[in-house]
C-alpha cells in the first residue's frame, strides 16, 4: 500500500508559492495506481484521500503508520465511491457491489476491508476521516441520493448535485461525500463560490474527457490561485480557502468534507464580482 503525508499551510504562505509548490502542497496527481491502494493522508482535519485500483488479487486496506492503529478503522470512518465499472468490496466477510457512481459507507470499528478484482475494471475513490461513534455499514446507491439540480445554462452551471454520504441520507461522525455532475453545455462548479471555515474539503475530478482539463480556483476571496487539473486527480482545499472550477468540457467531480459539523449548508458565500 502507497502513502504519503500533506501538512496544513497557513494562508499568508500560501500566498507566495511558485506553481509548482501550489501544486505540490494541495494538488495529488495520481490517485489510482494499478494493483495498489494509494493514500494521502492530510493535516487538514485529518482527513485521508485515496484511491484502490483491485487488478489481478484483492487488495486490503490496512492501517498505515501515520494511524497508530492495530486496523485501518480503529478510530476511523470511510467513504467509497466506485468511479470505475462495477466492482465488489467485502467488508468483515460481507460483500458489496457498487456500480459506477455509487458509494458505500463503513463505519468506525470494522477491523477488514478488501477491494476486489473485477472484468469491468472498478476504481473506488476513498475518504476517510477521524470517527468518535460506530455507525452501520450501508451502501448508497444514486436512487437513494438526496439528489439537487441548480444553476442553469446561462450562468454555464447547469449541474446536478447527489448528496450520497450526508446526514438527510444517512448517519456519520464528520465525513460527508457526494458527486456534482456538470451537464452539457456547462463548466463552472460551485459558483457564486463560498468558504465554511468549519470544514475542510477535498475535491476529485473524473469524467473529464480525453484532452481536456478543469481549472481549479483556491485561496482567500480576495487572494486566489489556481491549478491546472486533469482526469482522476484531486485537490485538498483548506477551511480559509474557496474551491470552485471551470472545465473545458462538462465533468463530474466528488466533494468529500471533515470539519466541525455535518450542516451541509454552511457556507460563507461569496458573489462572482467580489472575488479577486
């Protein structure tokens, strides 16, 4: 198993990174590696992002040194989101199957976690975060979402919000995860942009087309950055900071947050004209 660890960055350093430390600091490149689970865990509310690429064998999500645990999910809760074809993942002995977009969660105290090799070649995106209850696990599929549509073709952000690992669908400790799917015609996500100090966010874009890109925009309202994305890869954005996109092409991406509550409305919104 691959990991590597993030540290938080205070935003007045932000402010005076070349691109390549940008990218360096909150940009991951690579989240499926063939045959290998791959993680990042960051100092931003503790959360872990990675990916699980199953081939040939089963491959096991065990606890990495950065836990100090005997098992992965000794104090720990996770999210998945299968983004590949329909693959399986067997839980304390019990299978799931997750089609394309649908998520399973599995709460804190499960000691076994395996992704397993499929013929339809599934890739399953992960978070997880610090847990202090022991909450059932259950798969989510995309019927059972609390599922939004806003925005509209004229503002370019006509986009379809699925709400899968949230409080309105389930119960969790502090992670929350959904997938935005931006429809024809559209590229902008999140926008009128927003902040919510109480939580941290990591962003994964998929479904970006073949020579095409999504242009993150980060930092503080009056202090933003951007980074140049490509398909499967994500980007951790800090509680100081905004996290919003703009494609050559309609994507999709997953939202996953950990922070101080589960309101998923919090937000401290900023309009286009005032960002700078």
């Amino acid at each position: 198993m691959l990991h590597t660890s993030r540290y938080a960055h205070h935003p007045t350093a932000y402010k005076t990174f070349t691109t390549a430390q940008l990218r360096e600091a909150f940009l991951v490149e690579q989240i499926f590696v063939p045959g290998e689970i791959s993680l990042v865990y960051s100092h931003y509310d503790r959360l872990i992002v990675g990916g699980a690429a199953p081939t040939e064998q089963p491959l096991a999500l065990t606890p990495i040194d950065d836990l100090k645990a005997d098992y992965f999910l000794q104090r720990r809760e996770l999210g998945i989101i299968n983004v590949g074809g329909a693959g399986d993942v067997q839980v304390d002995g019990q299978t799931y199957t997750l089609q394309n977009k649908e998520a399973l969660y599995v709460g804190r105290g499960v000691k076994e976690v395996s992704f397993l090799p499929g013929p339809d070649k599934p890739l399953f995106y992960l978070n997880s975060a610090p847990a202090h209850a022991a909450y059932p696990v259950r798969k989510v599929s995309l019927a059972d979402a609390d599922t939004v549509e806003i925005g509209s073709i004229e503002t370019s952000n006509h986009r379809i919000i699925r709400k899968l690992l949230v409080n309105s669908v389930l119960e969790t400790c502090q992670l929350q995860m959904g997938l935005t799917e931006l429809q024809k015609g559209s590229v902008w996500n999140t926008m009128p942009a927003h902040t919510h100090a109480r939580r941290m966010e990591a962003y994964f874009y998929f479904d970006v087309p073949d020579g095409q890109t999504v242009c993150h925009f980060m930092g503080e309202p009056q202090e933003t950055r951007h980074i140049w994305m490509q398909n499967h890869q994500a980007v951790f954005s800090p509680p100081w900071s905004i996290h919003s996109g703009a494609g050559t092409s309609n994507y999709t991406f997953i939202w996953g947050m950990a922070g101080e509550n589960l309101d998923y409305s919090d937000m401290d919104g900023v309009k286009p004209n005032e960002l700078r």
